[in-house]
C-alpha cells in the first residue's frame, strides 16, 4: 500500500464527514457544471475522487444512467455504497490511485472536485493529463484551491490554481468553457477558495 493511499484509508476510517473540510450536503456547482453540458441522461460520467461524496446521489436522482465513482480509498467507496444501499448497484466503483487509472471506455463527462490539487510532482500532474486526454471525449469540469485558497488539505501539501493555470495545464486538448471562483463553506465554519473551470474537448 502506498503511502498516499495509506494517507486516505486512514482518513476515511477514522472520520465521519462533518469532520472533513470538504463536505458538501448538496454539491450545486458540480451539478451546475453537469446541466451546462447538456448531455443526455445516458452520458459516461465520472467522479473522480469521489470518496464518499453526495454527488453521486444526486446524478442518481436526475436520473443519470452511466456513473462511475473512483476514489483510492477503498473505505470510502464501502461507506458511500453503504450509504446508498441497493442504488450502489447502479454505480461502477473503482478502487485506484488516479494516476494510475488505466479506464477501459471514454467518458463524456469526468468531474473532478479537489483531487487534482492534490498532485503535486510533474510526473503525478503528466499522468493525470495523459489520461484525461486520451480517455475524455466530451466535457470536464476541474475543481481546485485557488490562490486565495490553503495551501495544505488534510495534512498534505497541495498545488493552488487560478482559471488561468488550469487552461495552462490542459490546453493542448481542452478548450475553457466557463470558470467562477468559489467560497466553500466546510462544516467547521469556515471558508476555502475554490476556482471551478469547465472545459471541452478540442
């Protein structure tokens, strides 16, 4: 077990998610970005990071048909399973560091809230972009610290990001189609500054 995924199994065995900065009850800019796209019901989405994330409930209950979370913590993947009880049967669930994620179909909506911050080696950051180049055929939507935002998450160093360096990171595939920064509230009471960019493929 490597020590990033030791990092993360550790944390979802150990904390229940009002004690995790990044908890969301309704994960409305993830879902503003997916009704932007304005794919059918059908599309090939993907959360990635989605540990134990609501977001998945939600897509379930608009109706969406095709939906894989990944995450590297195989605890996370059990509680939100648990959480969902029979509707998990719905999900594809995929236990895998995402840099090391070999997808076995394209996806036409990969969605990612505060994973990609948190590769912080150029090697980590090729991989990540090599996959989403060759396995995205439609939409992304990226979410990371901003400028403004920390510099550590859960203990660990991360990478800050503004609209402008993602498009940096992405451009020779993607096209930016919207960005916004955001204030999260985590359930601590205080606030992280997020920057949200939406992108198509070129």
């Amino acid at each position: 077990m490597t020590e990033r995924k030791k990092h993360w199994e550790t944390v979802y065995e150990t904390k229940t998610p009002d004690q995790v900065s990044w908890t969301q009850d309704i994960p409305q800019t993830s879902l503003d970005f997916i009704n932007s796209f304005g794919l059918p019901k059908n599309a090939n989405i993907i959360d990635v990071g989605g540990g134990d994330s609501n977001l998945v409930d939600h897509l379930i209950e608009a109706g969406y048909k095709n939906i894989t979370v990944l995450d590297i913590s195989g605890k996370a993947i059990e509680r939100a399973k648990k959480r969902l009880g029979e509707k998990a049967d719905s999900v594809i669930w995929i236990e895998s560091d995402v840099t090391q994620f070999t997808p076995d179909k394209s996806y036409d909506i990969w969605l990612d809230r505060a994973t990609f911050h948190f590769l912080t080696s150029e090697d980590q950051i090729n991989s990540y972009k090599n996959i989403v180049s060759n396995h995205v055929s439609g939409f992304m939507s990226i979410g990371t610290f901003s400028n403004n935002g920390p510099l550590k998450c859960s203990g660990l160093e991360i990478s800050q990001y503004t609209s402008d360096s993602l498009l940096d990171a992405f451009n020779e595939s993607f096209e930016l189609t919207n960005s916004i920064i955001e204030d999260h509230k985590t359930p601590f009471d205080t606030f992280q500054n997020f920057v949200f960019c939406g992108f198509k493929k070129k």
